[in-house]
C-alpha cells in the first residue's frame, strides 16, 4: 500500500536518508525544507528510486510556514500517513560550554527542534487521526545522557522525547503511534562535529561497538521506515537507537 509521508529538514543527512528509504518503497514522500533547490533534488532522487517525491518549501519554525506545508500536502494527496520532524537547528554541531552558548542561539535550537516538532504534530495530528497514521521524531543519544559542550543540544533532544511520550499517550485511543529515532550516521553535520572537534571523532567511534557511523539512506532510513509503516503497528512512545550500539540507553 502506498503511504504519503513528510520529512521535515530532508535536504540532507538522516532526513534524506529517511526520504530515500520510503521513496524506495513506492512511498509518496514530501520533502518539506526551507532550500527550495535541494528539496526539489532529493524529491527527484526519491522518484528515481521508485517513490512519488514531491518539495514543498516549509521553515520548521513559523507556524503559518508548518500550516501551509500540511495543507499543500492534503490538498495535492488528501491524506497523511506519516510524519517525520528531523529539521535541526544549524548551530547543532557548534560545540561551546554553557556560559559561551548566547540566548539567541538558545532561541535557535528551542524554535527548530522544539517548537517546530510540536508545530508539525498541532498542524498533523488531525490528519494522522483520519488514517491511523504515525509520528516520527528524531532524537539523540544526547537527549538521554548529555554531551559536554553541547548544552543547548542535548536539552532540546531530551525534550523532544517528553513530547513523544505525552503525545504517544494522548493519541494512542485514536490509533495514532508517536516515536522517536536515536540515529548515529554520517551526516554532513556530523563531519562539521568532528572538524570542530578532532577528538571528538576518537570519542564518538571509540564506544561504538561497531567502530563506525551508519549510512543514512541504507542503515537508518529502514529503521524509519519501519517505525511509519504498518509493521509497527503496535509500538508507540518508544526511542529506538540507531547507532551502532553506542548508547546503552533505551
């Protein structure tokens, strides 16, 4: 069955490693991203693999931009079978201690990972109601146990997973499933963590049991997929890891 489901941040990174998974399976996929250029490109790339990929511009955290990429979706599908809120603030690799971290760029990851997530869930919950549908957040192993110089990361990632759980509890009776993904992949914004931090790069693979970051599209985007998909029709307020085993935290 082909489901219709929208990526917020998916120009790139895990959120077009998740786009590219659900493209693979025939899925309709809205990229809905601020660079209208990129967005068009990877909606194309879901295409080419098989799915119906589709942009749509949306800035994770206005609300008249979120309302207006929900409605263009209904509007051109008419229904909504999975969301996935994966867009990030771009200061999320910038490491700086507490007392170095301004309000401003407090105000930035509070705004795209926060605010955004419950933006996407007011603007989406209705429509997934109507087709028993599914919410995806990404999170990270920061959200469970901190990241030194990382602060204002790890706060917003660990409040994401409180939304997660209220929501999974207040729409579980109409059938709507809400989880969160703990990823760990080689993303652009992890390769700019690791030129900021050369040692940081010997920390994050030094706890790995793997010894490596996972591939977006092949090793991530599945585990998403699943997650939205009817397989996973009775897992709701859980946070799956995706890394390789390197948080043991679950």
């Amino acid at each position: 069955m082909s489901r219709v489901v929208l990526v917020t941040g998916a120009t790139g990174g895990v959120g077009r490693g998740i786009a590219l998974a659900c493209g693979s399976a025939g899925w309709t996929v809205w990229i809905a991203a601020r660079r209208d250029i990129e967005g068009a490109a990877v909606a194309a790339e879901v295409t080419a693999l098989g799915g119906h990929g589709r942009f749509v511009h949306c800035e994770a955290s206005d609300p008249t931009s979120v309302r207006e990429a929900v409605a263009g979706v209904i509007a051109c599908d008419g229904a909504l079978h999975g969301v996935v809120a994966n867009a990030t603030s771009g200061l999320s690799p910038r490491p700086g201690a507490v007392g170095e971290v301004s309000l401003a760029d407090l105000h930035d990851h509070v705004a795209v990972s926060l605010r955004g997530t419950y933006l996407l869930a007011v603007e989406a919950g209705p429509h997934l109601g109507a087709t028993g549908g599914a919410l995806l957040v990404l999170t990270s192993e920061a959200g469970f146990e901190g990241k030194a110089k990382l602060p204002t990361y790890a706060a917003v990632k660990a409040a994401q997973r409180g939304l997660v759980r209220a929501l999974a509890r207040e729409w579980g009776p109409a059938g709507v499933r809400v989880n969160a993904l703990g990823p760990l992949a080689a993303t652009p914004a992890m390769v700019e963590a690791f030129e900021r931090d050369p040692a940081m790069a010997e920390r994050v693979l030094g706890r790995s049991p793997m010894g490596r970051l996972g591939d977006a599209a092949t090793e991530i985007g599945p585990v998403a997929r699943f997650l939205l998909g009817p397989d996973a029709a009775f897992v709701t307020g859980a946070t799956v890891m995706a890394d390789g085993g390197s948080c043991s935290i679950s």
